[in-house]
C-alpha cells in the first residue's frame, strides 16, 4: 500500500475560521491519496507536498528560490537530528513529522479562539460558538446559497456535545481541539465515522452500499465510461471494505475504511523519504543528502516550510 491518506485530516473537520459552519468535507481518508496529484515522484513531488503540508500551504515554496530553500531546510535539519549525531534515523524523521503535525492542530486551534471566545474568559462555550458561527445565518431560513443552516448547527451541537467531556456545554482547549479535530482523539472517532455515515449513506438506511461508496467520491458524466481508478475502487469495495460479503458497509467497517488502526502515516512517510534521500544506503541521512533532495522535502511536513522555513527560529 502506498503513502495513505493523512490528516485526516487535518482539514476533515476544521470549523471554517471567520465563522462560516461546518460543511461536508472531502474524505480525505480515501486511501491511497492523501493529494489529487498523481504520486509519481518521476513526474514531480507535488503529491508529496500535498501529502505533508496540504496544498494551499505546499504552495509556499513557490515563495522561495531554491538557494534559500536549501539553507533554510539545512537550519530545520540540525532540529530533526535530535542526537546531534550528524544523521537523520526513520525514528527521528517520525517523531519531527508528528510533531510538524500536532504544531499544524495547534496553530489552528489557535487562530480560531479568539474568533468563538468572545468574553475572553479562557472558555468556549456552546452558545458563543453557535452565536458566532450561526448568528446571522439563522435569520435567514432560505439563504441563497442553499446550505441548510439549521441542520448543520444540530450536527455540530451534537459533536460539541461529545467533544465536552464534563456535559457544562463549555468548551476548554482541549475540548475545542477535540471539537475541531475529532479525527485525532480516540473518544471522537465514533462521530466521526458517524459524520461520514451520514454524509454517504443517501437512502438512509445506516448503511453504505457499493454505488453510495462509489458516488461520494465519483459523479457520473453521462455515458462516459468509468476511469480505472473507479472499477479499482469497486473492486476495494468488494474484496477489502464489505468484510461480511453482505453489499454494503456497517459502522464499523466504516470506521476500519476512515480510521485505519494498524497503519501509523508518519512512519510510512519517514520511510518513504529515507527510501528516496538515501544514497549511500546505510539506512540513515546526513544533511548533504537531505539537501541534495531539498525539492522532495520541500512543502513537507517535515520540515513545513509554510512555517518553518520562514520563522526558522521558532523550532
């Protein structure tokens, strides 16, 4: 199996900043992609910088001449080297991507508190946030731009709910992190395999049945004939998602298909850039060989050039 998808999110279920609802989202869970590009590192490393750092931010590097990329990813390796050994292992190239990671849920989480805590008390409650993000759109029952407001407010009401661990209806950091990452704590991940349900499964039967699975992720165009990729995911569908050969997907093979529990995504991301940096092959990098593929690394979230190429001191 290739590079799996990622972060979930990191985009899955982030609250738009600027108070606009929660949508449904992309799957990003969809293996094998973690980027629309094609993952072929002849052609170009762009799935690589969609895969590390999304790619809005990925589109940072065109910011910078290769001359600076390079000195500046030298700076960022010296970080990774944590042993200060003169090599970057699999094991400190993982622990330097999560924590790239964790940074990315961190500043998100960040920047969009003082938006919802609007009596800077430390706290978000359920009525600030539902003040704020739905406040104006609520006295409009028949918007424009056709979202159902009220239905949106009622799912996210109920992830706020399960996000808020003690039931006061206000929110800490934690559980605001936990609101708005869900994907990243094990006492959330039931919502959101219940989300995913709900947005696929169009009769409503609680389940998710080959041509739902299919339509989520593929629209029609008349009689043009399916792509490959289509009769692959069909195939996906039969042999590995539906485990009971029942023709559709329960609860949990949902959560098995969204929430993979046996693949860690920063060690095959470790691994994968050890495989292509490597040229001595002895199973570890040095900085010259890192640089010398600063073009794979770059836009990645391990060395996250949106940020740390440009605020370099911070690490």
């Amino acid at each position: 199996m290739d590079l799996q998808q990622f972060l979930m999110c990191l985009s899955l279920c982030t609250v738009f900043a600027l108070s606009k609802p929660t949508e449904k989202k992309d799957r990003v869970h969809h293996e094998p992609q973690l980027s629309d590009k094609v993952h072929d590192d002849a052609q170009s490393f762009d799935y690589d910088h969609d895969a590390f750092l999304g790619a809005e931010e990925a589109k940072t590097f065109d910011q910078l001449t290769p001359e600076e990329s390079k000195e500046r990813l030298g700076m960022i390796v010296d970080k990774i080297d944590a042993d200060k050994d003169g090599f970057v292992t699999e094991g400190e190239l993982k622990s330097w991507i999560k924590h790239a990671q964790k940074k990315y849920i961190y500043d998100n989480v960040e920047n969009q508190w003082q938006e919802f805590d609007m009596n800077q008390d430390g706290l978000i409650s359920w009525d600030e946030y539902r003040n704020v993000t739905y406040g104006t759109y609520l006295d409009d029952p028949d918007p424009d731009d056709g979202f159902n407001y009220k239905q949106m407010m009622v799912r996210d009401e109920r992830r706020f709910k399960m996000a808020d661990k003690d039931g006061d209806l206000i929110a800490t950091k934690e559980e605001f992190t936990a609101f708005l990452h869900p994907e990243e704590y094990d006492y959330m991940k039931d919502i959101v395999v219940q989300e995913t349900m709900e947005d696929i499964d169009k009769n409503a039967d609680g389940f998710i049945n080959l041509e739902e699975y299919i339509g989520d992720m593929y629209s029609h165009d008349g009689n043009a004939d399916e792509p490959e990729w289509v009769k692959t995911e069909r195939e996906q569908f039969v042999e590995f998602r539906d485990k009971n050969r029942d023709g559709k997907m329960d609860k949990e093979e949902t959560k098995d298909w969204i929430l993979p529990s046996d693949y860690d995504h920063a060690e095959a991301e470790a691994r994968h850039l050890v495989y292509e940096s490597d040229q001595n092959k002895d199973g570890k990098l040095t900085k010259e060989e890192i640089v010398d593929k600063y073009d794979l690394f770059v836009g990645s979230q391990a060395t996250d050039f949106g940020e740390a190429l440009v605020r370099h001191d911070e690490f």
